[in-house]
C-alpha cells in the first residue's frame, strides 16, 4: 500500500487527510471509509466513531494501532472495496469516500508522515563519505565502519511533494541530497536487528536539503548540522508500506534529476550498513517511538557537492525511488532578511 496525507479544498479551507493511494490514480480516505462502515451497519454518531477508531492523522493512527498498523489500512482497503462493491461512494452527508485525482486537480500531496516525534539521519553510504572526505584532503574515520553514525534534525520542517524549497536568508549555497527514508510505526528498546519486522512501518523518499556553506563553518567546529540544515527537509510523497517489500530490507535505485537532466544515480542496498543494524545502534539503552523518521545518508553522488553542480532559484529538482515513485519540487528564491 502506498499511504499519503493529501490536502483538498473543502468549504472550511484547505483540510489535511489521511489517504490510501491506489493503483497511482485514486485516494481513498481512511476515516471517511470507515465513517460509510458505521453508517452502513446502522450505528449512532459515525463520524465521531470513525474519528476514534481511524484518526485522520497518519502520525495519530501509528500511535494507535502499533501492533498492526498495517494490517489495520489493509482491513481500510478491504472496507472500501466492499463499498464501492455495493455502490457506496460517499458519507450520508455527500463527502468522497474516494476520488480520481484527475478529478480533483486541486488536491496535492503534503508531507506524508504529518507530525515526526524524532528525526535522525545517517550517514550510511560509504561511496558519499569518501568523497567528502576526499574534498577535505582527509582519510574517513576507522570509527565510521565501527558504528553508523547519525545526527539529530528538526522535525518541524518538512515539506512535500510539489511545494516550493525555501532558501533561507543567511545561505548563499543549498543543495538537495537523495536519500531513503523509514518510518517507525512501533515503540521499543534496545531493539534487536532480528526484531525490526515488528518496527519498520514503511519507507519514503527523503530529499535533505542542506545549505551547505552554513554546513561547512557548523562543521568546522566539530558540532552540528544545525542551521545548515534544519529549516527544511522534505519526505513523500507516499509511504510504502513494509508489506510491500515482503518485510525485507529493499535494494532499490535512487535517481535525482534536476530540470530533467539526470544528475544522480545509486542503490539503497549499497549502504554499509542495514536498516537492522541503525535501528539496532538508535535502540541501545534509547527508545525508538512510533513515528519517529529516519533517513539513510546520501547515496553516492546523491548530492551536488560530490558533482561540484549547484541547484539554483527556479530548478525543478525530482528524486525517484523504484517502487515508491517520484519527489518533485522547485527551488524557491532566496529570502528577504527580516
């Protein structure tokens, strides 16, 4: 299942759901399909029902639903298609159940996970790692094949799928980078490699927007990546779920184009470490939550600073992962300081 937050204008405004993308050209919203159950079956107040057992909110049903929130969206599915089986297409109160997004050209694709309790990124392909330190004239660390190292990044700037990457104000330099993303859809600690199965909810694309010469001074100083990089990321635009995969870890190819010209290529399995093996080292003596995000580190040549190629104001930079599609977006220009 492809699992998205899509927003649509509604008579309150622009509203954020929680959908289902099926077959790349429907959207099947999760409450509202079990909204039509209640009512079907007869029961009193559908709609505050359906709210307490499919909240609409990716990040609320996760939380929930941490035994099988796969299993859950797999019983949403079967719901609804045993509604439109019976003709049911929309709520008693006329919303769509679900619709064809060539009918409702307005509706766009947010960030699918909607609220992230914690946000790690890792820096797991060994191709990205040597070339940065070979642009430093430094050998990589004996302690980065020891243990997969990661930083701790804001979890409140994320974006979406088709929406403008801001330049802040105090960067003269940003860069994308091509990344794959997990999502956690169960609590733990100390959490074994063997036992990810039970903790792995899906995967997404994740574009790490990086302003790189505020990167290179936080770095300098032996701390960060603070400011050069925590007033933007972007994840989407759907969630795979793990299912999909047949709860294996995927070796996937990952492109990045910027204005259709192919600049990035690489696998995800070229990682030197597994997904077992980070969440192994982010579970000791640490909880690992529901909804917590982590990316996987640049593939190689994942990122304009390994090609020496610079994004620019008006670029349309679209990274594509198989099996989970396509994150478009365009480069914004460059903030006003306030």
């Amino acid at each position: 299942m492809k699992i998205c937050t899509y927003k649509r204008p509604s008579t309150f405004g622009i509203q954020k759901r929680l959908g289902i993308l099926y077959n790349e050209k429907t959207i099947i919203d999760v409450n509202l399909t079990w909204q039509a159950v209640f009512e079907r079956f007869g029961f009193y107040a559908p709609d505050k029902r359906a709210d307490l057992l499919a909240p609409n909110s990716l990040a609320a049903f996760l939380r929930m639903y941490q035994d099988n929130s796969i299993q859950k969206m797999q019983e949403t599915l079967q719901c609804w298609g045993d509604l439109a089986s019976r003709g049911i297409l929309k709520t008693k109160n006329q919303a769509d159940i679900a619709f064809h997004l060539l009918d409702a050209k307005e509706t766009t694709f947010d960030a699918p996970l909607d609220e992230i309790n914690m946000y790690r990124d890792f820096y797991a392909h060994e191709k990205h790692v040597k070339k940065g330190f070979e642009k430093r004239n430094e050998p990589v660390p004996p302690a980065w094949y020891e243990i997969p190292a990661y930083y701790k990044g804001g979890n409140t700037g994320f974006i979406g799928h088709d929406t403008i990457i801001p330049w802040p104000y105090y960067s003269q330099q940003i860069d994308y980078e091509l990344e794959l993303g997990v999502v956690i859809g169960r609590d733990g600690k100390n959490v074994k490699a063997k036992d990810i199965n039970k903790h792995i909810f899906g995967f997404t694309i994740l574009n790490d927007i990086s302003a790189r010469d505020i990167q290179r001074k936080e770095m300098s100083i032996r701390l960060g990546p603070a400011k050069g990089k925590d007033w933007c990321s972007i994840m989407g635009p759907v969630i795979v779920t793990y299912d999909e995969f047949n709860y294996q870890e995927p070796n996937l190819t990952m492109t990045a184009s910027v204005n259709g010209e192919e600049w990035s290529r690489g696998q995800s399995g070229d990682s030197h470490y597994s997904w077992g093996q980070i969440i192994e080292h982010i579970g000791m003596e640490e909880w690992i939550r529901a909804t917590d995000f982590i990316g996987s580190g640049t593939v190689g040549t994942g990122c304009g600073l390994e090609l020496d190629k610079w994004i620019k104001p008006g670029d349309v930079v679209e990274l594509e992962i198989e099996k989970i599609g396509k994150l478009r977006n365009i480069v914004g220009t460059p903030n006003s300081k306030p």
